[in-house]
C-alpha cells in the first residue's frame, strides 16, 4: 500500500495534487515518465505523470485532472489514506542534451508534466522560457514554479483574466517573429491533444523541431494490449513503451482525437453513476 501524505485541490477542484509515498520510485523515476496506480481492489488501471519527486522523503508527486469515476474516486482519497498499487516508473527515458534554448508550453494539467521535463532540460544547461496558459485565471496550475524554473515566463488566459489575452500559439508566434527573435532549438508542448496539435502545426512553418508528451487510451501500460497505440510518422507506435514522447510533426494528432474520444460519454455516464449512487 502507497500513503498519501499531502492532497491539495487547484484550478477550482477541477484538478487535484496528491504526494505519494513510494521510495523506490522517487529513486528511479527520470523526468517526462509515469506510473499506473490502482485505487482499490477491483479500480482500473490509471497511467498518471509524474510532476515531482523528492528524494529525502521518498515521495512523488502528481496532479491529475478529474474527468471519469476512477479520477474522481482518487481525488476523494484523503491524507492518511492509501493506494493499493502503484507500478513504475514506465515509458523511456528522455535523453536531456545542451540544445541552447528550449521553449516549453504547457495547458492544463500538461503545465505539471512540462515542469517536471524542464527540470531535466534545466539540468542539462539550456535556456528555458515557459508559456502557459489556461481559460481563465482560477485554472491555472503551477504558475510560482514555472517562475522559478525558466528564465522567462509567459502567462497566457483564454479570456484575458490574466497574462497575454489569447491562446499559447500568440505567444509563441510573438516570441518567434518579434524583432531579433532568439533562436529556439526545441520546442516542447503538453496539454489538451488540440492544443498540441496546434503547436506543432505553428512550428513546423517555422520549422522548429517539436517534441509533445502524449496521453491515449492505456491500459496495460507493458506494451501488451495495444490500447495506447498511436500513428507516427505513417508507423504504429505503442505510447506506453515507446513514449509517452513523440516528435509531434510526425504525430496523426487527428486520429489520436478520435480515438481518445471514443469513451468519452461513457467516463461522463460513470462519474455521473458514482456521484448519484453516493
């Protein structure tokens, strides 16, 4: 069993934080891979990042967004209670190299996976300039962190609440076409699928290589299944242990759309059948 030590809501309760204890994992997990968690017994397997660790106290932690009866179940859990399994850490090893600058954008619960990949990418000696965004103001996660972590940040709302009014590709195009732009050497998106979409197809006419982090359906998370499996560059790739991280101008992002889809009325039915049956 995993105890939880510290639980916290954000951007309204739409999305919680929960610190774990799991030693072993704090050791060995690299920045960019997740675990799978299971809450009880009979509960589903749940493929979630990891946003931090900490090695003195042997925790990790992560911050998910409530969207089905397994998420919400978990963010019910309180301090002192447990998780039954917790397995990891899963997916491949990002490779963090001096690149120069690296330009991270994040939305939504995404800005807590960006951060733990910059942190790598901080560590290998690059620049870093954050850009997240979120619909409005309450939304938005992680904002003291990113500060603390990039050398410069752009704060972007929806609905001009908060930061640049517009979406994270304004930002983008106005840190790439001001006068004298810096040059970028990797861009780096996490976020809603459309979000990432949007990205990728911004920096691939300025031809900037792009790197996403991605989120299908998953179930086994061995590879085994195939629910996670995901077109790149015209080839079937399993995210679960050839991912999550993909060059994202090779990414089918429409049919990846699609797929994620697929359950969406039937995880708002669920949620919707636990809230009621309390």
């Amino acid at each position: 069993m995993y105890p939880i030590i510290d639980r916290q809501e954000l951007a309204k309760g739409n999305m919680v934080l929960i610190t774990v204890e799991a030693p072993q994992i704090a050791r060995k997990i690299k920045p960019g891979q997740f675990v799978v968690l299971r809450i009880n017994e009979t509960g589903e397997r749940i493929p979630l990042t990891v946003a931090y660790k900490d090695l003195s106290h042997g925790t990790i932690t992560i911050i998910f967004m409530v969207i089905g009866k397994s998420t919400a179940l978990l963010g019910s859990l309180k301090v002192g209670d447990a998780i039954k399994d917790l397995v990891g850490p899963l997916g491949v090893t990002e490779e963090f190299t001096k690149l120069g600058t690296v330009v991270g954008i994040g939305g939504g619960s995404g800005i807590a996976v960006l951060h733990h990949l910059l942190q790598g990418y901080g560590a290998a000696g690059n620049k870093l300039v954050g850009i997240i965004g979120a619909r409005e103001r309450d939304l938005l996660i992680l904002e003291d962190e990113m500060k603390n972590l990039c050398q410069q940040l752009i704060v972007v709302t929806d609905d001009g609440s908060y930061g640049m009014h517009g979406l994270v590709t304004d930002a983008l195009k106005t840190l790439v076409e001001r006068d004298d732009p810096e040059p970028i050497d990797l861009v780096i998106a996490v976020g809603p699928l459309v979000m990432m979409r949007a990205v990728c197809q911004q920096t691939k006419l300025y031809n900037i290589k792009t790197l996403v982090s991605l989120n299908p359906v998953m179930v086994d998370a061995t590879g085994m299944c195939g629910a996670c499996r995901v077109s790149v560059g015209g080839k079937t790739r399993f995210a679960c242990v050839e991912g999550p991280h993909f060059d994202g101008h090779q990414v089918d992002f429409d049919e990846l759309i699609q797929r994620n889809n697929t359950y969406g009325r039937d995880e708002k039915t669920s949620l919707l059948f636990s809230i009621r049956a309390k």
